[in-house]
C-alpha cells in the first residue's frame, strides 16, 4: 500500500484536527517534480475509454499495461495514465496529455500504439472512445 503520510504524522494531524489539504500542492506534481503551472499553453489532453469484451477483462488488461511505460517514453508525451474502474473490472480510462494536438497524432501512429489498435476487435467492446480536451484553469489559477 503507497503511503502519502506517514503514520505518525497522519495520526498527530487526525487528532489534532489539521487539515492535511495544506499538504497535497506539495505532492501534485509530476516524477520530475515539475508543477502544474509548467504544462505549455498549447497541450493537447484526451481522455480515451476502452471496455473489455466479456470475459476479456484480463486479456485486456494484459494488452494494455505496457503501453504506460512505452507512451510515457515518447518525446512530447507530458501525462499518461491508464486506470480501471474498480467496480467494473475491464472498463479502462486513459487521461493524456501531449505538448500538441500533432504529438497526439503521431502517438496514434507509434509501432505500439497501432500493435494495441490491432488486438482491440477480439478484446474490446465497441473500440475507443476518445474525448479531446481542452485544459482549463491553468493560467488563472496558478497566477499566469
């Protein structure tokens, strides 16, 4: 289990009635340690859906989990996560988040992404449903 706090700490703001909330900005950032406010303007997010057909779910998963590291490996690749719905196992969420609508394309066209396209009309109900984000609140609430 991934600790945030550590115990001392969390049990002492518990009894105390401290907001941990003071904590979080500290935490919400990348690997790097970059901060929000470091996302370029022009970044292009999409937020992708994928279902497993039935009894699929864990050929789905299996398909799908390396793509994390190969994406998060390209060159203008600024987030990328995949989740999975706890209550509905093989319903996957991808939220990404490229330098450019062009550097989203050119993922779409990677040797790894098209060898998942491949897999997904025996694994996949219905394909993927992108959405394409527009990010907001960036500027304003980070003081740009």
């Amino acid at each position: 289990m991934l600790e945030l706090f550590p115990k001392g700490v969390l049990m002492a703001a518990l009894a105390g009635g401290v907001a941990l909330t003071a904590a979080v900005p500290a935490m919400a950032k990348d690997p790097a340690g970059a901060p929000y406010r470091n996302m370029p303007a022009g970044a292009y997010a999409v937020v992708a859906e994928v279902r497993a057909k039935a009894g699929k779910e864990g050929a789905l998963r299996e398909a799908t989990l390396p793509l994390v590291a190969q994406v998060r490996h390209e060159p203008n690749n600024l987030l990328y996560f995949l989740q999975e719905d706890r209550e509905t196992p093989g319903h996957f969420i991808f939220y990404e988040v490229f330098a450019s609508q062009a550097d989203f394309e050119a993922h779409n066209q990677t040797p790894h992404v098209q060898a998942w396209f491949a897999k997904l009309p025996d694994l996949a109900e219905g394909g993927v449903k992108v959405m394409k984000m527009r990010i907001l609140g960036n500027e304003t609430a980070l003081g740009r």
